[in-house]
C-alpha cells in the first residue's frame, strides 16, 4: 500500500507519535491501526440499527421517537447534574 502525506500541526504530529512510542508503535503503524479501528458515521449508523434491531427482537421494547428524545433529555439532565457534583 502506498504511503500518503497528511499535514497537521507539528504538536499534534508529536503527541501521536509520543502515544505511539508508548504503545510501541511507529507513528505511521499507530495511525493505520486507528484508522482500521475508528467507523465512520455511515458505519456507526449502521451498527445502530443492528444493535436497535437486535434489542428489540430480543426484549420486545420499541420506543417512539418522542419517548426516545424523553430518554435522552433525562440521560442528559441526570448527567449534567453528576457532572455538577
């Protein structure tokens, strides 16, 4: 595989090869194996509905949309509320 240029500021080029080398890992193996591991949104949407779809098969549980954004609104206030503390 070919290699490719990618300009990015010179501190962040050096962390990622300071969290390659404690890995023990060139900066150009750390980056391909990051790259092999991150999805994309496309992949992450996908996996959702498969996650989605698995749950709901298996418990029987299908919220609305609006009991979904209910849900989230309260995941979000009981966290900003901890975040407080």
């Amino acid at each position: 595989m070919p290699d490719a240029n990618v300009r990015i500021p010179e501190e962040a080029k050096d962390r990622l090869a300071a969290i390659a080398a404690a890995e023990g890992l060139s900066l150009r193996a750390y980056l391909a194996r990051l790259a092999e591991t991150l999805l994309t949104p496309a992949e992450r949407a996908e996996r959702a509905a498969k996650a989605l779809a698995a749950l709901t098969e298996w418990s029987g549980y299908a919220p609305t949309a609006a009991e979904e954004r209910d849900l989230d609104s309260e995941l979000d206030r009981r966290l900003a509320r901890a975040a407080g503390q």
